[in-house]
C-alpha cells in the first residue's frame, strides 16, 4: 500500500511540474546572445505591448499557446528564450541592434546563435500550442537553409553575391520589417545597367528598399522620370507613403550617426517634396525635420532657436476649438488606420500555413487570436507643446530667455489640457528651474493629485516618481 502511495504521489508530482512548466525568458538581448554562442542554441524573441489596466467586466484575454506546457518544454529545450515590452528599456535596447519597423504585435522573431535574424512569425496570438511548434519548426527549416540573412551576409562579406542574389537578401530583409538597407541598394544598383532603369518594377524595388534621399540609388532611379512620375501617380496611397517613410527613416538615421548636417538638409527637402499639393505643411514638416536633427546631435543653439520660433508660429495661435478638432481628426484617421489592419490581418491568417487551416490533428479545434497594434502618436496640440517645454527643461538650458518660453507653452498646454497630471509635472520642473520654488510645490501636487485619480498612472506606478520629485523640491536637492 505504501509503495502504491508513493507511485501516485511521484505521479502527481511529475504532472504537476509538467502542467506548471513555462517558458523560461531572458529580458536582455546581450545576455541572450552571448548565452546563445555558449551553448550553440538558436535564440527565439517574443516582443509585445503590456496592457497594465485590468480589462473591462466582459472582455476577455486570450490565453497564449505559448503557455502549453509542451510548448514550453519545447522552446526551453531548443531556443535561448527572450521576451521584451514595447513600451520599455528592453525593446529600445533590442532596437538598437535590429531596427524593426513594425506597428504589429505580437512580434516572433527567431535568430541564429550568432544573433543572425532567421524568421520573423505572423504578428498574432494565437490559442492553440500547435501554432507555436509548427512555427519553431519552421524557422529551424528556414535556418537548416540558404535563404536566410545570416547566408546572405556570409556571401557579402565575401563579396560572392550577385545582383539577382542581393535583391533576394533585400526583399527578405523587408519581409521581417527591416528596411534599413541603404548600403545594401546602393550596392544593387551598382551591379545593375543603366538601362534596368527603364524597367517600372525594378524602380519600384529600389524605391522601397529606403535609398538615401538624393543618394547615389535615388538619383539613378530618377534620371527617368517618366517612371518615377507614373508609380508616384499609380500605386496605391499605402505604397507611396512607405516609400517615402523608407527613405525618410534611412537618411534620418544615416544623418544623425555620421552627424552629416548636409545631409540633414537634403532629407529636409525631401521632405518638403512630398507635399508638393501643400507648400504650407511642407515647409512645416521640412523644419521640424530640421529641429529633430538638431535635439538629436545636440546641437541645442540652433536646437533652442529654430524650436523657439517652430513652436510659437505653428501652435501657440491654435485656439481650444480648433486644438479639439485637430485631435478629434487624428484620432479618426487613428480608427481608420485599425479597420484597415484588421483586414490586412484577416487576408495574413487566410494566407498563413498555420494549424488552423492544416491537416494535423488540431484541425477540429477553434483557434483563438487576437492581435495588437501601434499607431502614430495622436497630433495633439496640447502633448505637442507640453513635449516641447520639457524638452528645453530636459536639455538642462538655464537660459531665462528659453525657459520663459518653456513656461508660456507648459501653461498654455494645461490650458487646452487641464485634467492631464504629466503638464502640472512639467510646469513644476521649469518653474523650479525658475527658482519659482512655492508655485513648483503647488503645480507637483496637482501632479500627484491628478495622477492618484488616474488607472494608468496608477497601474503604471507614475505616482511614486512624482512624490520623489516633490520630495526633492522641498529639499531642493532637484
């Protein structure tokens, strides 16, 4: 009888630890990748929004198939696991690395052990712990093979990539999100004839690939622009606005780490050109280009001046009513933006060889899934000007000509704004800077009073910060 005991109880036992069993994830992309060397292990990365509020009374969360235990005995015996928050330090450090353009969540990405991205899986949750090994097993496929970046580098660097091979390498590149290749078409077309210039497809690529603005690729592309003019009139909105977006990015980026203010400019009237219908907003978004560069290198003389004049002339003469429906605009074009995702979506899942559709053995059952989005920040006057006074306060200027200015669009926020507790932070900072240190107090209380009445503020723990900062003034030790 003692010996039957003893046989259930390790029974029980084992199926609890089986049935408890989780995937066991890193939080730092170095340490994983240098864990993944060690051990020779491919690294798999799971990246999505957190949503701290509880949800409403009758939504309901959808469970992850990445929480099956066998999944997770799975994952944890073959990959080097990794789970990042989009909204936090872990994703900004991982971006650095691998510069992602991707408003989708969830994100799956699975990398070799030397860190080489592999497969990139269908941004969606999904119920059923299928989905997730056949998705495993797929990329372990895609790795065992020659179409992979990691391959595809290899062969650069050996300099034994043709054109045909190059443009493979690009076009995977931008099915996983990454359109940071402006080294690598100006590469492409260097081993092009003029005369592939004449083909529409072919300027079309070279396009979306995100060449430098007025770069080497951009030029060729544009010395015949009966082609240019026709895929800028022809294609659908959606692919002209990433067209631009591409380039844009890339020759942003490539500006600011070379710090080349040249090529600042060009991506300024660049960006100008794109409103060609709109002189008005063009030169609008030409010069908040400019002031962007400038914050970013820290050029903070020009920073401070042009942004002084940007801010002043463009949304201090903004009334409440027009401010309204400026974000009510936004936030139409927001909802827009979603109905048109969703059925991108739909047509992915339709197209996607998941368990859902397969003959395996879960074809009986209903496959849950859900997906999560990030739009473009709502173009909200009051946020603007808020982000504008803090930035001249975070850039540390003591200047009392600059932090009047400050304090002017920081009142002038909370004036279109009055209920949002982070403008009262921001007004207590700079009036403190000010040496205004009574009003600094009363602005930061009105900070944590509104922020204690707030469930974001609350969930993402935004009080207790503001009290350190209290806490600080009183002690003027800010």
């Amino acid at each position: 009888m003692r010996k039957i005991a003893l046989i259930v109880l390790l029974l029980l036992s084992c199926n609890s630890i089986l049935h408890s069993q989780t995937i066991k994830y890193y939080n730092n992309i170095n340490t994983a990748l240098d864990d993944a060397k060690i051990h020779a292990k491919p690294i798999f990365v799971y990246i999505d929004i957190q949503h701290p509020i509880p949800p409403k009374p009758g939504i309901v969360i959808i469970k992850s198939g990445l929480e099956d235990h066998q999944v997770a005995a799975y994952y944890n015996r073959t990959f080097i696991n990794v789970k990042l928050n989009y909204s936090d330090s872990t994703f900004v450090s991982f971006k650095k690395i691998y510069p992602l353009e991707t408003k989708e969540f969830p994100i799956y990405l699975f990398f070799d052990a030397e860190g080489g991205l592999v497969y990139k899986g269908l941004s969606l949750n999904n119920s059923l712990g299928q989905y997730y090994l056949d998705m495993a097993q797929q990329a372990l496929k895609v790795q065992a093979s020659d179409k992979n970046i990691s391959k595809y580098e290899t062969l650069r660097r050996q300099h034994k990539i043709d054109a045909a091979t190059l443009k493979e390498y690009i076009a995977l590149k931008e099915k996983f999100g990454l359109y940071n290749n402006a080294d690598l078409v100006d590469e492409y077309v260097d081993k092009l004839t003029i005369g592939a210039f004449n083909n529409y497809n072919e300027v079309l690529f070279i396009l979306n690939a995100g060449p430098l603005a007025y770069g080497k690729a951009y030029n060729l592309c544009f010395s015949n622009r009966k082609i240019t003019d026709s895929i800028y009139k022809t294609e659908p909105l959606e692919i002209r606005k990433a067209i631009n977006n591409h380039i844009i990015v890339n020759t942003r980026n490539e500006a600011i780490r070379t710090r080349n203010f040249n090529l600042a400019i060009q991506l300024s009237n660049f960006v100008r050109g794109t409103w060609s219908n709109d002189y008005a907003r063009g030169n609008k978004a030409a010069t908040e280009e400019t002031i962007y560069y400038y914050n970013v290198v820290k050029d903070t003389a020009n920073y401070y001046r042009q942004a002084s004049y940007f801010y002043d002339n463009y949304y201090m003469g903004i009334s409440a009513d027009s401010a309204r429906r400026l974000k009510v605009k936004a936030l139409n074009e927001l909802k827009q933006n979603s109905t048109t995702r969703i059925k991108t979506l739909n047509a992915e899942i339709k197209k996607s060889n998941t368990s859902i559709n397969s003959a395996g053995s879960t074809k009986h059952k209903l496959a849950l899934i859900s997906s999560s989005s990030v739009g473009n920040p709502i173009n909200d006057v009051a946020d603007i000007l808020n982000n504008a006074a803090y930035n001249f306060y975070k850039l540390d200027t003591h200047n009392l000509n600059y932090l009047s200015k400050a304090l002017v669009w920081s009142k002038r926020s909370i004036e279109l704004s009055p209920d949002t507790w982070a403008y009262y932070d921001t007004l207590a900072h700079i009036l403190y800077r000010l040496s205004f240190y009574e009003e600094a107090l009363v602005e930061q209380k009105k900070a944590i009073q509104l922020a204690k009445q707030n469930s974001m503020a609350k969930s993402m723990n935004q009080v207790n910060p503001l009290i350190t900062e209290l806490t600080k003034m009183q002690q003027h030790t800010l």
